[in-house]
C-alpha cells in the first residue's frame, strides 16, 4: 500500500502520518506549503509533495511518481478562512475533493478516505444536545449551519456518487470537536481544549467566567489518525459514512483537571455551568460510534486524562 494524505503536513495528517510511519509503511504527505512544525522527527521517513489539490495536474503527478494506491483526503479550508472567502472555500473543498476523486478514477485507485465534520449536522438541538445529550447517529439529519458544513455534506455526497457510478471505496468520518498539538496555533477559537492545555503548560493567566461544566464530546488527534488509518485499511465496509468520537460526554472541568496533574501552579480560572464558549451556534453533542466500531474497528484508545498526558508530551518532544 502506498497512501497519498493530502493536507499531510497539518494537525491531522502528521498524526496519521506518523502511525504509519510507525507501521513500518512509508507515506506520501502532499500539502500547499511546506511545514514540518509537527513533523520533524519523522520527515526522513515520509515522502513529502509540496502542490496544491486545486492543481490537478500536481495530484497526478504525485500519484505517478509515488504509485500511489489509496488516498487519504484530509486537506480543507477551515471555518473561518472559508466563511470570509466563500469562492475560495469552495475551490478548496469542493473543486478540491472532485480533483481527488478524479485521479482515483483515472488511475484506478480503490479508495478514497474523506474526513468530514459534525458541522455536516448544523445546529444539534432537542434531546440531542446538553444536558441530554442522547447519542447522535449518522442518520441525524443534515442541515449545515456554515459554509464550511454546506462544504462537507456537498463533498460527501460527491463521494457517494463516485463509489456508486465508478466503484471508488468512499469513506467520509464525521469527527466531533478535536484536539491536539498545533490545532491552537492554526486553528484558534476552533480549540477551546488545547487552549487549557497550552495555556495551563505556560503559566499564562485566564479567567473564564462560566463553562466549566460544558458537555460534549471530543476526541484527542491521536484517536482522528487511527481512524483515518482503519477506515484507509479495513476491508470493504457494509456501510461508508461514519462518526468518530469518544462516544462520551466530558466537560472542560475535566481537561482543566488533567492538566493540573502535569501543571499544578497553573493561573486559570474556570467558571461553572454551561457555556457556548464563544461559538454562536449549539453544536456541543456526543456521537453514536458504533457503526465505525462495527465496520472499521475503531475504539477510541484516549479518554481526557490520557489525551492531555500525550497533549503534552508531544510539544515536549518537539520542542514547542
């Protein structure tokens, strides 16, 4: 197996990257800028295209030169770039993913894996949401609330018409609120999580008036690559589209807490009760995993304790 990860450099891709690294298997990371920020330590055991998935001709060309076998498409613009530039938003994840799709037909590659968002749901409201919080299955109906989700639902629906018209194994995860090293620093109020972390590990100063006690479930990168991982693996699925979480509701109380084990003179202060921390719609939720269990395998291997406890220690060993 030779794997193409695009957006192979970002928080999600290194972290894929490195388990098959670890896996003794050698991937191809493509991505529009060159960024080893995560990645030093493995860069002399990946193969590293810098282009742009909006070029199709580089796309092919990658897939040639490595023989690329299966494809990893993790590469999109985020909310907030794609909210204030809609025509770009759409050139990156729409235009994006057919360019994908289109190489996997031209040169016969069996599947395509697609990391998608709960942002595909919109607002999750109703029993659905804190402090109930009944388990939200892939059948949830699908009502973007952003761009970015119009963005996902169109991509996967592109998805399923490949795998239907061409045969080309499609496999969307939905992924509930991530966390992990470098998503506060790309990706800023998008990582309420990693900013405890972070900020608990330098000493800083945050009072947060109220939130404390916020359900929703969030799944630590380590867990996202495995997904990705599985799902680029497994044998041909009974179904294709699923949800990756934890399966379980946890609170920023909790991650405070795990932090203050590592970081016991930290200087935040955190509020109680519940809090959209600064988001303007209800998105909070935990998801139903049994169908990525049933077809990929997946379990999650992190609970908050464990997740902060890698957290850290793999700034550590990067050095940031």
């Amino acid at each position: 197996m030779k794997l193409l990860i695009t957006g192979g450099m970002g928080v999600n891709g290194a972290v894929t990257a490195r388990l098959m690294v670890q896996d003794g298997l050698r991937p191809v990371l493509m991505d529009n800028r060159l960024d080893l920020t995560l990645m030093g330590d493995i860069k002399d055991q990946v193969d590293i295209v810098v282009g742009d998935i909006c070029d199709p001709a580089a796309l092919e060309k990658a897939v040639d030169d490595y023989k690329v076998t299966h494809i990893a498409h993790l590469a999109a613009l985020m909310p907030e770039p794609a909210e204030a530039d809609p025509r770009l938003g759409v050139k990156v994840g729409v235009d994006g993913t057919v360019n994908v799709l289109e190489v996997a037909r031209a040169k016969n590659i069996k599947r395509v894996v697609f990391t998608s968002s709960k942002a595909a749901y919109g607002e999750i409201l109703g029993e659905y949401a804190p402090p109930a919080c009944k388990p939200v299955r892939e059948d949830y109906p699908k009502r973007p609330a952003d761009l970015y989700g119009s963005i996902k639902v169109c991509c996967e629906e592109l998805g399923r018409y490949y795998r239907e018209t061409y045969g080309i194994e499609f496999i969307a995860l939905r992924f509930v609120s991530i966390y992990g090293p470098g998503k506060e620093a790309r990706h800023g109020p998008l990582s309420f999580y990693g900013q405890l972390i972070e900020r608990a590990r330098r000493g800083e100063q945050w009072a947060i008036p109220q939130g404390g006690d916020q359900l929703n479930d969030a799944v630590y990168v380590g867990d996202v690559g495995r997904s990705v991982y599985l799902a680029v693996t497994a044998p041909a699925p009974d179904e294709w589209t699923f949800n990756i979480g934890t399966g379980k509701a946890s609170t920023p109380r909790e991650f405070l807490n795990a932090a203050a084990k590592l970081f016991p003179d930290h200087l935040i202060e955190l509020g109680a009760g519940p809090s959209k921390l600064g988001r303007s719609k209800q998105s909070y939720c935990v998801f139903d995993i049994s169908a990525a269990k049933r077809n990929i395998g997946y379990e999650p291997a992190y609970d908050v304790e464990k997740g902060v406890r890698d957290y850290v220690a793999t700034l550590d060993r990067l050095g940031r």
